[in-house]
C-alpha cells in the first residue's frame, strides 16, 4: 500500500501539461535550449580559477583542431542566429550572442584597465618585483571568453530576473533542507519531475541576487540592475542588483585577487606542483620532441619561403660563379699533389671483414628518422629466415646520401631534424658540447691516437641538393667542423671523400652539388686515385646523392659527363655497384649479361632515410644505362603498391595540406569575382522539373564561363595568371603543347568548379530573400536590435552604460557595434546584393563594394576550400597513375612517413659483398622511454656504442617497435672476381 501511495503521488506529475512546461516559458526571453549546459557553468568556474587548466584544453584542442575551425563557427553561427526556423523552435540565439559578445568587450576591456594598473605599481615599487611577469593577452582574452559564456548559460536558465522579497528568507531556502526529512522525499521528487519548478527553485535560491543597490550606497551608480518580474503591475522599479552582473563581479574579482596573489608573494613562481602535475609534467618529459614532416604545400611556411630564396640565390651565384668544392680544393692544395689526407682514408682496409651501412635523405619527420637511425644504432639486429636466425651486426661505418635535413640547410633544421634523431639513437660521449668546433679533424677519443684504432662506428656523409641551397655553408659548419653525428664518429673533412676498404673495396664519395656532376679539382683528385692506388682486380663502389640513371632516363637528358667519364674511361669495369639517394624509395636493377664491357653491375637507389616516400611504379620501364640492359631485381614499395598510394591524393590531400585552403580560397575567389552578384536567376528556381533545373543550371555555369572570357577584367586576369602557372607547373619533359593541352584542363577544371561555387551561393542567398529570411533588417540589424531590448531586460537607471561611453569615448560602444556586425555578415551579403540587382553596382560606393565583396569572400572561401583541394588532388592523382607525371608533387603532398629502410653491407674473409636491404613498412608515431636503456647502467666515460640499449625511446606499442618489425625486402651477393650471382630474397640464385 505505501507503494501504491507513492505511485498516486508521483504520476499525475508526469501529465502531458507538466511536459510542455519543460518545454516553454512565460517570458519571450531567455529561451530554453540548454538545459544542460548549466554543467558548463561549473566547468567554466574551475578553468576560470585555474589558468593552467585552460592553456591545457586549448593545446589539446590545437592539436586534434586547427586554429582557422574557430573561424568556421564564427560565419556558422551568423548565418544560424538569421534563420526563423530556428527562432520557431525556441532557438534564438540574439539575445545570447548579443549578450555573450557585451560581457566579452566589458571584460576585456577592464581587465586591461586592470593590469595597466598593476604594472604601475610595479614600475612604481609598490608592489613585489617578482611580479615584474606581464599576462599573455591570449590569457586575458581565454579568461574573458569562459566568463562570458558563463553568463550567458546562466542567464539561458535564469535570466536576469529580479525576485521580488515577499516572504521571509527562511521561508525561501527551507525548501531544499526538506530534501532530507523522509516525510517530504515524495514533495521533492515529484518537484524533480516537474523541471521548470525545480529550475526556478534553483535560480531564486541558489543563484539569487546579492541584494539591493540601496543596501550598497557606494556601488549603487556602478552596478546593473535586474529585471523585475511579477504577476500584473510592479510597483516601481526593480532596486535589485542583476544575477548576471553578480555572477560576472564574482568572476572578476576572483581573476583579479588571484592575479594579485601569485603575483606580489611569488606564489606562482614558488608553489610546488601537485603529485597529479608531477605526473604530467614527467609524463611529457618522458616523450622525443620530434618535428613532424615538412609540409611541402603549406603558403604560410617560412622555411619553405627561405627554401625558394635559397634555391634562387644558389642557382644564380653559386651554379658557375662560385664553387665551395673549388675553395676545397684550394684549401687542401690537392691540384697540386702536395697532401690528400683530408680527402683519402685507408684506416679500414687492413680489417678481415667490414660491416657497414648507406642510408640517405634522413631529416625530415622525426619519427621516421629517428625509426632508421634506432636500427643503424643496434649493436646486432636478429630476423628470422625460415627455421634460422639472421644476425646482422651493426656497421662499423655509415654511409649518408646526401639531403641531411628538409627543407633548407640551416642550423634549426639541422639540429632538429638530423643531430637530434641521431643523438636519441645513439648518445654522443659525455664530454662533447654541440658548440664545439673541431679546428684540428680527426679528434679523437682519449687514449687514442691513431685513427685505425678507434672501433666505434664512423660515418661520411655527401651533401645532397638541399644541402647546396646556401651554397653548403651549413654542411661545412655541422659535418665538416664537428666530430660527432651522434655516437657516430666524424672524421671527414670535405663535402667528397675516397674510403679503402678490405678485400680490395673502394668507396668513392662524389659531390655533385647542383650541376648534377663532379667539377674539374673533383675528377682530377679521383682520377688520379685510380691511376696511383686503385688496382687492376680492385672493385669500387661509387656513392653518389643522385641516381643519374633514373632521373636521365625519366627528364630524357645526359647529366654528370665527368662521372661519366670517370667510371667508363678510368674504372672500366672495376665499378660493380653504384649507391645513390634522392629517389624517396628502394629500387635495385643489375645488368642483364651481354657481349661487351659492363661499366656497373648494379644500380642500387636508397633514399628512405627519413623523407616522404616517392613512387616506383613511375621508373618501372627505366632498362637502359650505358649502352647496357638493366633489369629491375627489386622495388620497394611494390609497383603495385606504389600505384595505390597515389590514390591518397584524391582522397587525403586537404587532410595533410590544410594550409594550401588558404591561397586555393583566394583562387578561387579572385576567378569568379566579377560574377557577384547573380541577379537573373529566374530560369533556374522556376523549372518544371529536376532535369530542368539542372539544365538551367549547368546552361548559367556555361554563360558566366563565356562571360569570364569576354567581359569580365578581375576574373580573366586569374585565370590568365593561373594558367601561365598551371602551364609552368607541367614537367618540362612534356612537348610544350601537351603542356599547354593539361594546363588548360587543369585550369577549366577549377574555373568550372569556382563557376558552380559561386551559383550555388548565389541561388541559396536568393532564396533566403525570397523567403524573408535575409535582406529585412539592414546593416547592424543585431546591434540595433539589442540596444533596442537591453534596456528592458538589463536596467540602468543609474547610467553607467553612458559613462562607460563617455570614459572610453566611444571605444566601448564601437568595439560591441563593429563586433555585432561580424556576424550580420548574411545579412550585410543580402542587403547589399538587393540594392545592386535594383539599381546597380555604380550605385554601391567603395566602402560599401569593398564590404559587400569582403563579406562574400568569407564565405565563398569556406565552400571552396574542400573543392580546390579535391580538384588539384585529383589531378595529381590523374597525372602521377596515368602519365607517369608529378612523381615530386603528387607524393611531397601525401608526406608519407612509412616504407623506410636502409642498406646493410658485409665485405666477407673472402672478399665478396653481401647486400642487405631492410625496410620497416609502418613508422611508430608514440615513443615511450625505453625501460632497458633506462635501467643500464652507464659508466661517466663510456662511450654510447659499448651499450647494450644505446637508444633512448622505443616505440609505445611494443609490437611497433622497428626493432620487432624491421625485415629484408633484399638481399643479393656481389662476388669480387667473377660476374655477380644474384640472390632474391626467396632464396633462388641466379646467374
């Protein structure tokens, strides 16, 4: 039975009447549309009290949301708040974004007011000098914000009501301590279901009004007061002090007695952090701070403005007019004969076998460099082949192709980008500074004095085109004038070099530089190498930064005649392998056996040290070099592979370009500008049909296309311009009418898209003003609209809004006006389009033409953003897969950060060469501190490589780890004194 009586009680709360009640409101304002936003209220409060809580949301948000989104829900909410068909489902959103912008020009205002204040009394002494610390102005503008929107959801729920005080105080409050006597649970459920009861109850008690004005004589002029609310006439005028200005003193004053406090006892500077802080804080530390990968299409990047300028400057001083490889020579007097130590090292050849690696084009992203560089630093790497386990020990030398960091030489670059992946890998020795300058190459370890006795690993690097972008300044600074790369040990002292090696194995180190060959001082100190050194049966391995074979092949032209000539005229034949980067991926072809001499054997291509990846199934035809047949052995990624990636364009292009919307928005724009507006759209909204309309359509798109043509000024000369740089953009190895033929596509292609653009545009501002929804208020309608409510629902019978305006002459009320108005932006469009269709565009001043066509743009640009990236992906998608064209562009656009790999090579006792290409397929992107590197122990003096763990931070996810997942995509022999035998990585030898 006392269920039963419960039950009585509880369900004629749940009538239909009670439901709606939930749902409406007795006043026009506030709505209700948030309910239960009130959550954000105290949200807003703890990130309001605590400023650090703040910065940690926004560099979250950064990260997964890009800054320009906040500008995507600026003109969404302006063209939302104009729609009636939300204003009919109780949606207005006036009030509160008039209100919301209000509170946030006031607070902003004084709390500027505020701090200018306080750095007086700084500067004055009288206040604590480790207060000498200035805000950030994007503190100050987070902090106003969240007050803002605090305000607003309260005043969504509450409104700015004045309770009238007609019964006693303990009468109003002793509703809620009811809750706890058993006897009224049932009055205090049933006052749960009834919502709009208990959000009342809520508001007049827990959030009541501090008071009235006259209780405060002194504040009495410098408050608002509340709106008065009651059944039937009010006698008088409210003399409350308004809810919302409580709630945004209250916040105010916390922000400002917080400020003080840090600021003049240096508690902020002295606090220690919290366990839960401490965490976090060691949590961050405890990650690599690698960069991510160069964003090749980003117009906003100033290294890739500093990369353009470079590559002009070297282009026109340097490329025949001045030569460092010249000074090299000069310096080193090697044309003279007089020394060759600086470019000749024979402290390897006395070895019984010699391990070592090639890898190039490493410092781009540095999850990816990091990932080759952790291999290279393995003391062994264990795969597994069949029933066995391959052992590959580390190199005792490495090997760098070239391109050392992306996208210039600079000492950002390549401290970030190559010495700081490398020195995660494997440490450099204790004593070493990064500013040192090593005066006096080799420097070697204490204890050592003689190169051939140091048995750590070494490395030589060539410098590749990047590095030649400042005329390989930089190269000479961090390679040439420092001993470390990491716990690799540098002895190199010029940009090209000649290594003896076991067994009778040469490696030659050519520097190209930007002539894609080697100059005269160069060939001069090689040639007569081979003439003194090299002998009849010695085999020479020859390392270039470019792969001369693909890229002549590909650009159809006779690059590097010296290296030519060097190889076919001096080597003749001694040259069994060539070894080159530049070429993002792993490709080896070896000569098909013929009559005649072979001047190389094989042709080996590894450029997957670290940059993005480039196709392979662009070169899949290449067979020809030196007169000789070459066949493809191995490619990696697989043709096939390669293929499917360049899908990524048409389907990930915006996703990893997103700075490229800012200038194809402008494009755009500038290509349909002299359309605006379209005022004969009768033809189109008046079909019988959906075959009509359409016709209609695509028959206007056709008509503005010719119109551009003929009579447009602003748009024919984007197209023209966009066209000569369409044009440009085609590969020069393409007939120029061919060119000409794809850069009229590809700029037909985004005409037409921008044409469809702007018509859409146009018929859907059309039809809003046909239905009224927009062109009915005029300019500053939301301004204008709000000065005409404020009054009545925030009283200010003392005139504090009219000395705020007079104190900041006129700022004030400006600043909120200007500000309304960014979001009439619709209504701007509409009003000013209707007055152009009636009585012309001679009719529109400039102010008024300059207005009209900046508020189109706003959203013009955000409709076609999506659509110039889909257009231009696309092409390079067409162009890559079916002309074989763009192999650059199409994947610098995906900036791939898998498929990297490099080679291993073993001279045996017997004097042949083993050849080991490992790849790892999917990079890490989580890099935790790796517990075995962190628990070894590590003597003060011990050089890094003596370790068992040398790296720092493996992968997160153990399984990810490129020590678990590296493989061999390749694996072949080269014997020294007979035609080479090739092995495939399945196992099968052939001949």
């Amino acid at each position: 039975m006392g269920s039963d009586k419960h039950s009585a009680g509880l369900l004629p709360t749940l009538r239909m009447e009670r439901v709606r009640t939930i749902l409406t409101h007795t006043y026009p304002y506030p709505h209700e549309h948030s309910r239960h936003a009130i959550i954000a209220v105290v949200v807003g409060c703890l990130f309001f009290i605590s400023s650090d809580n703040m910065h940690t949301l926004i560099e979250k948000l950064d990260k997964n949301i890009k800054w320009w989104s906040m500008y995507i829900a600026w003109i969404l909410v302006a063209a939302l708040y104009h729609l009636p068909s939300f204003q009919s489902m109780g949606l207005d959103m006036r009030m509160n974004l008039s209100l919301f912008l209000s509170i946030y020009i006031s607070s902003i205002l004084f709390l500027i007011v505020f701090h200018i204040i306080f750095l007086g009394l700084w500067y004055l002494g009288l206040v604590s000098r480790v207060a000498g610390r200035r805000p950030a102005i994007l503190t100050i503008l987070q902090n106003c914000a969240v007050i803002s929107i605090a305000c607003c959801v309260f005043y969504s729920h509450c409104g700015n009501r004045a309770m009238l005080r007609d019964r006693p105080f303990e009468r109003k409050t002793s509703n809620w301590f009811s809750f706890w006597k058993k006897e009224e649970r049932n009055t205090w459920l049933a006052k749960f279901v009834r919502m709009s009861e208990l959000k009342n109850q809520v508001c007049s008690s827990w959030f009541a009004p501090v008071g009235l004005a006259s209780d405060y004589p002194l504040l009495s002029k410098w408050v608002i007061y509340g709106e008065l609310a009651c059944n039937g006439s009010c006698p008088g005028s409210s003399d409350e002090i308004s809810p919302i200005f409580s709630l945004w003193a209250t916040f105010i004053g916390l922000y400002m007695a917080n400020y003080v406090v840090e600021r003049s006892t240096g508690w902020a500077l002295t606090h220690p952090l919290s366990v839960e802080e401490y965490e976090n804080l060691k949590k961050n530390q405890m990650k690599p701070d690698f960069l991510d990968m160069v964003p090749w299409y980003s117009g906003t990047s100033a290294d890739l403005f500093k990369t353009a300028f470079d590559l002009l400057v070297s282009v026109t001083l340097f490329v025949g007019r001045f030569d460092m490889r010249m000074m090299q020579a000069a310096m080193s007097r090697v044309h003279e004969g007089a020394q060759q130590d600086d470019l000749f090292y024979d402290h390897l050849s006395e070895k019984e076998d010699l391990w070592f690696d090639f890898m190039a084009d490493t410092g781009d992203g540095g999850n990816s460099s990091y990932t080759v560089a952790r291999l290279l630093a393995q003391p062994s790497i264990q795969l597994s082949k069949e029933d066995s386990v391959l052992t590959l020990p580390r190199g005792d030398l490495l090997l760098v192709g070239g391109d050392l960091a992306y996208p210039n030489p600079s000492g950002f670059t390549y401290e970030r980008r190559l010495f700081s992946p490398f020195e995660y890998a494997l440490q450099p020795p204790t004593w070493y500074k990064h500013e040192h300058i090593a005066v006096n190459k080799p420097e070697l370890p204490e204890g050592i004095s003689q190169l051939k006795e140091y048995d750590g690993p070494q490395c030589f690097l060539i410098p590749g085109n990047h590095d030649w972008f400042d005329g390989l300044n930089t190269f000479m600074r961090y390679i040439c004038h420092k001993s470390w790369l990491g716990g690799w040990f540098m002895p190199q002292k010029k940009s090209y070099f000649a290594l003896h090696l076991p067994k009778r194995w040469w490696v030659f180190g050519l520097d190209l530089s930007l002539h894609n060959d080697i100059d005269v001082y160069q060939f001069k100190f090689f040639s007569e190498l081979v003439k003194n050194k090299v002998g009849e049966n010695d085999t020479v391995i020859v390392m270039t930064h470019e792969p001369q074979w693909l890229l002549d092949w590909y650009w159809n032209e006779n690059s590097g005649r010296n290296v030519s000539h060097l190889i076919c005229d001096y080597l003749k034949g001694r040259c069994k392998l060539r070894i080159a980067g530049d070429m993002h991926h792993y490709m080896r072809h070896s000569c098909v056996p013929s009559e005649g001499p072979v001047h190389v054997h094989h042709l080996l291509v590894n450029g997957c040290g670290g940059a993005f990846l480039h196709p392979t199934h662009v070169f899949s035809s290449f067979n020809k070099f030196y007169g000789k047949t070459y066949e493809c052995k191995a490619s990696y990624p697989s043709f096939h592979d390669s293929n499917r990636i360049a899908l990524g364009n048409i389907l990930k292009f915006r996703k990893k370009n997103w700075q490229f919307d800012f200038f194809g928005g402008v494009i755009y724009f500038i290509l349909v500008f002299s359309m605006f507006p379209q005022c004969k759209l009768d033809h189109i909204l008046q079909g019988d049909s959906f075959s009509g309309h359409l016709g209609s359509f695509f028959g206007a798109v056709w008509d503005n296309f010719v119109y551009v043509l003929e009579h447009s000024f602003v748009s024919l000369t984007g197209v023209v311009l966009l066209l000569i740089m369409a044009i440009a953009f085609v590969p020069s190895k393409v007939s120029r009418k061919k060119r000409a033929i794809i850069g009229i596509i590809h700029v037909s292609a985004h005409l037409a898209a921008a044409l469809i653009l702007m018509l859409l545009m146009e018929l859907g501002l059309e039809t809003c003003i046909r239905h009224k929804l927009l062109a009915t208020s005029g300019y500053h309608s939301l301004y204008q609209w709000y000065r005409s409510v404020e009054s009545e629902h925030f009283p200010d019978p003392s005139g504090l809004r009219a000395r705020m305006e007079q104190w900041t002459f006129g700022l004030y009320p400006a600043c909120i006006k200007y500000l309304m108005s960014a979001f009439d932006v619709p209504e701007v469009m509409a009003v000013t389009r209707s007055n152009i269709c009636k009585n012309g565009i001679q009719a529109l001043s400039r102010g008024g033409a300059v207005i009209y066509y900046a508020s189109i743009f706003l959203y013009f640009w955000v409709f076609s953003t999506p659509v110039v990236s889909l257009v231009f992906g696309s092409y390079l998608y067409i162009c890559i897969n079916w002309f074989h064209l763009h192999f650059d562009e199409a994947f610098s656009s995906l900036r791939i950060a898998n498929y990297k790999s490099f080679t291993r090579f073993h001279i045996n006792r017997d004097g042949d060469l083993e050849v080991f290409t490992l790849a790892v397929d999917k990079v890490p992107r989580e890099w935790m501190l790796d517990p075995d590197w962190d628990m070894e122990q590590k003597q003060p003096q011990q050089l890094s490589h003596r370790r068992k763990y040398p790296s720092k931070w493996s992968a997160a996810a153990g399984q990810q780890d490129p020590v678990n997942t590296v493989r061999v995509v390749d694996h072949f022999v080269i014997r020294q004194n007979e035609k080479p035998n090739f092995v495939s990585s399945n196992g099968s030898v052939s001949r």
